[in-house]
C-alpha cells in the first residue's frame, strides 16, 4: 500500500506505513490518509481555525469562506473599521449617541442613539411628532402644522401658530403695538369725522341761505306790491277827492248866480 500524506513527501514505516515525521499540512490520522475536520488545519490537523470564520483552510488556516459578521482579514482576526459592522464589513452604523461608534457584529448603539434617531442601530428617524434623545419629546401642538416639527431640534417646520413663539412654539408672544399704525388710523377716523362735520354745516348753511333769500325776495315782493296799492289807493283817493270837489263847486249858490 501506499504512505499517506507524510510531511514533505517524507517516508512511511514500510511494516505498519505510519508517517515518520509526522502528517503533511491538511492531514491527520495514524496513516496521515485522512483530510482534517471542519475547523481545524495545519500538520496533523493540530491547528484549530479562529472561531470567527465561517470555516478556513485545511493547509494554512485561513478563512477562504469568509468572515462572521464584524470581522475581516485572510483569518477573520480584525474587526470592522470603525463605523462599519455585519457581514463582510459592508454596512454602515447609525447615529449613535455622541459619534460613538456602534458594535461591529451587529451595528448595535450601546449607550443610545444621537437626538432625532431611534432602534437598536439608531438607524430610524423619529416618527411624525416626536423629536429629540431616542425620540421621546413630542413636538408641539402650537405648531403651524400641529406636531410637525424638526425630528432633532424640535423646531417648527412651518413656524408658530399666531400668539405663540420660540423655536418649539411654547412661549406667548407680547402683542406689540404699532402706535405709528394706530395714531394715523385714528388720524384718518377724525379727518373723516371732520369732514362729514364740514360737509353736514356747509349744506345747512347753504340751505339756511336759500331759506333767507327765499323770505327776503317775498318780502321784497310784498313791499313792491303794497307800495303799488298804496299808490292805486292814493290815485283813487286823488280822483275822489277831485270828483267831490267838482260837486261842490256845482253845487255852491255862487255857482248858480253865474249861471
């Protein structure tokens, strides 16, 4: 029969073909005919592989079928650059609280999550109305739009509701007077007020005055037409007067002598 695998092709015992110096890399056994187990390597398999690869090498030990997560390297003996976990190294951790970098199996925050972030990798964005440390602040109802707020600040996206201020809309606002606003409204008011005044005292005038002509033309009319019959009397009296005397003088004795 044929030696086994014999470190370097070294010989057998000829009688029972036994290595003599002991099994080649990758092999075990008494015969050294045997491949070594699932983790294990090197020469007569005494080699145990890093327990973070998926299974390495039978002859040198490295991790020809990759890494568990968060580790790296031909024998899966480095972890993850900082900021990277999981598989292959190939993800990338949340927002941890302070920058912190995350466990490099699984992308876990071990002491929480940066404000506005929330889950166990802290890789959530608060939910509509919550802000803040892992998300537990509401945000306010005074808001523009009611709890629509900054995930991280807590700040008014839309800004404040009317009578309310502050970058989260809790503080009262002081109303604040426009005086020069106010004193020329009120100015406007008075000269408008003036003006109907003006207006209300000019068309009584007006009429007042047509009033007054109105009375002084029929008094002027009145006089002019007492005047006329003052005269029509005085002429009628006139001719009165003339008529007696002509009968008078008819009527006298002297008269009559002449005739």
């Amino acid at each position: 029969m044929p030696c086994g695998k014999c470190f370097r092709s070294g010989q057998c015992q000829p009688v029972n073909g036994t290595c003599m110096n002991d099994c080649d890399e990758g092999f075990g056994g008494i015969f050294c005919d045997k491949t070594c187990k699932n983790g294990t390597f090197g020469r007569n398999c005494l080699e145990t592989c890093n327990s973070t690869c998926n299974g390495c090498n039978r002859t040198n030990g490295k991790c020809d079928t990759g890494c568990h997560p968060g580790w790296k390297g031909e024998y899966c003996h480095q972890e993850c650059d900082e900021n990277q976990y999981g598989m292959g190294c190939k993800e990338t951790c949340g927002r941890c609280v302070d920058g912190e970098p995350c466990l490099h199996v699984n992308g876990s925050c071990i002491n929480g999550c940066e404000s506005g972030y929330y889950g166990n990798k802290c890789d959530k964005v608060c939910e509509f109305g919550f802000y803040g440390p892992n998300c537990k602040s509401s945000c306010s109802t005074f808001c523009q739009a009611s709890g629509d707020c900054h995930h991280v600040t807590g700040a008014c996206k839309l800004g404040c509701k009317p009578g309310v201020k502050g970058k989260g809309c809790f503080e009262v606002q002081e109303v604040e007077k426009d005086y020069k606003k106010e004193f020329f409204g009120i100015l406007g008011v008075f000269c408008f007020i003036l003006t109907l005044v003006g207006l209300y005292v000019f068309y009584r005038i007006i009429k007042r005055y047509r009033r007054t002509r109105k009375r002084k033309l029929s008094l002027v009319k009145d006089s002019i037409n007492l005047k006329k019959d003052a005269q029509s009397v005085a002429e009628d009296n006139k001719v009165n007067s003339d008529n007696k005397e002509t009968i008078e003088m008819e009527s006298s004795p002297d008269c009559n002598k002449e005739k």
